[in-house]
C-alpha cells in the first residue's frame, strides 16, 4: 500500500481555510550607478513580477526622481546601499508623495524611510487605498526620527492594498528617501471536506 504522508500543519489549513504569504522586496540595489553619486531616473518605474511573486509594481514619482547611493550621498556614516528620493532639494517639493501601485490586491505593505540632512520634514505619511482609491489604513511617523537613523519603518497592514502613496511635511517635502519596499500578498486555501483529505491518499 502507498501512502501519501500529508503534515498535520497542511490538514488543519485546508480544514479550516487559511492563507499562505508571499512576501517581496523592491530593495533598488539593481540600478548601476556607474560610480557616480546618483543616477536619474524615469518618473515611472515598472518592476514586473516582484521577487517571483506574480505582483507587478509600479512607482509614480515627482518629477525628478533619482537613485542615490547612500554611502556617498546620504550624510550619514550609518547610511548604506541604494534608495529612492523624489524631488531632491534644493529642486523643489513633491507634497503629493511618491505613488506605489500593485497590479493585485496586497495585504502588507511596508518601507524604510528617511531624510537627507535631518531637516523637519514631518510627518513622514503612508497611506494605503484599496481598488476603489478609499483610504483604507495609514502609518506615520515624525522626523528626525532619532530612534532609528537614518531610517524609520512604515507599514499598513489590511486586507485589499492596491496603492500605497508616502508623502512628508515639512518646506522640501519630498525630500526623503524610499527604501526597501516589501509587501506580501495572500494566496487563499479553499477549505476542503474530509472526504478531499482522504483522496490525498492512495491505498
């Protein structure tokens, strides 16, 4: 006889329905800066298919968006990698933030975020809006965020996460670094009867 062994872990989830996450990181490490500081970017940038995930991301910006290297650029010893900053000042402002789209319903959405010189650019906003463009969860947090330099962490946590919009305060708003953007969606586990757990077995 041959017997399929099944966990008990997997048995109970599809009992009783459940959700299996995917989790995926826009970590803005793949731009070649060529050496340099900075590279300038388009407003729109497309990420297809996240890590695997099947989730394509698209990031609406201001107008001058660039990918700075930190290390060089970011004013600060702890600062490390490559983020994403809209508006760099002294350009101008981007009060209406920077835009993040998901090409399917997320669940969790979250972001380091940061600041150039520590000027006050509070509050640093995130806000998550569902298929309808309703607001539907926010996480914010004041800056110079001391707690945690160069970054604080932001994230939204709500079933049905479209778009996400950051934005901060402050006279140079905009002004902020972007990084590590991870996000997780949820795979829905139909709950079966018992009569579909024993035909995972084969006498």
């Amino acid at each position: 006889m041959t017997r399929i062994r099944v966990s008990l872990a997997v048995l109970a989830l599809f009992m009783m329905g459940g959700t299996l996450a995917r989790a995926a990181t826009i970590d803005f490490e793949s731009f070649d800066l060529v050496g340099g500081p900075f590279l300038d970017v388009p407003e729109s940038l497309p990420f297809p298919n996240v890590g695997g995930s099947g989730v394509d991301v698209t990031i609406n910006g201001g107008a001058d968006n660039r990918i700075y290297d930190l290390f060089q650029y970011g004013h600060d010893s702890n600062a490390v990698g490559q983020a994403l900053i809209d508006w760099p000042w002294p350009s101008g402002s981007n009060p209406a933030g920077t835009e993040m789209l998901f090409s399917v319903s997320v669940a969790e959405v979250s972001m380091r975020v940061g600041d150039f010189g520590g000027d006050d650019d509070t509050p640093l906003l995130l806000r998550a809006f569902d298929v309808n463009g309703v607001e539907i969860g926010s996480d914010s947090v004041n800056w110079p965020a001391t707690a945690q330099p160069p970054f604080a962490t932001l994230s939204v946590t709500v079933a049905g996460i479209r778009k996400v919009i950051f934005s901060s305060g402050g006279f140079y708003a905009g002004s902020v670094f972007i990084d590590d953007v991870t996000f997780s969606t949820s795979v829905s586990v139909e709950s079966e009867s018992w009569a579909g757990i024993k035909a995972l077995y084969r006498d």
